[in-house]
C-alpha cells in the first residue's frame, strides 16, 4: 500500500497537525527521502464520524 500511494494527493492535518488522513502518502515521501509534502490543515479539528467501532462494523462499498 505504501509504494502503491500517490504523493499528489494532499495529507490532511487536523487543527492540532496531526495527520488525519494520507500516513501511508508520508511514509511513502519519507522513503523517497522527500524533504517536502503536500498537506491541508483544518483551521478547526471536525469531530469524528465514528468511535470506538470495530473496523468490521463499518460499511465499505466495494
């Protein structure tokens, strides 16, 4: 998965600059040795679609 990731894609930063969304895109530009990566942060952190779910639980369209 992390080779397989698209480093166009920006990583999303929650208010904090915690990553959000897009580890596997920082993995990935960490083993290019990438000093620089795209990235969006919230001004304001949204409150979580979901907690303390078992992964199985949540519905994935295929």
């Amino acid at each position: 998965m992390i080779q397989d990731a698209d480093l166009r894609y920006l990583i999303i930063l929650c208010a904090q600059g915690r990553v959000m969304d897009g580890m596997h895109r920082v993995a990935k530009a960490s083993l290019l040795q990438q000093k620089d990566i795209l990235a969006v942060q919230f001004e304001q952190t949204p409150e979580p679609d979901f907690i303390n779910v078992n992964q199985d639980d949540l519905d994935y369209e295929d």
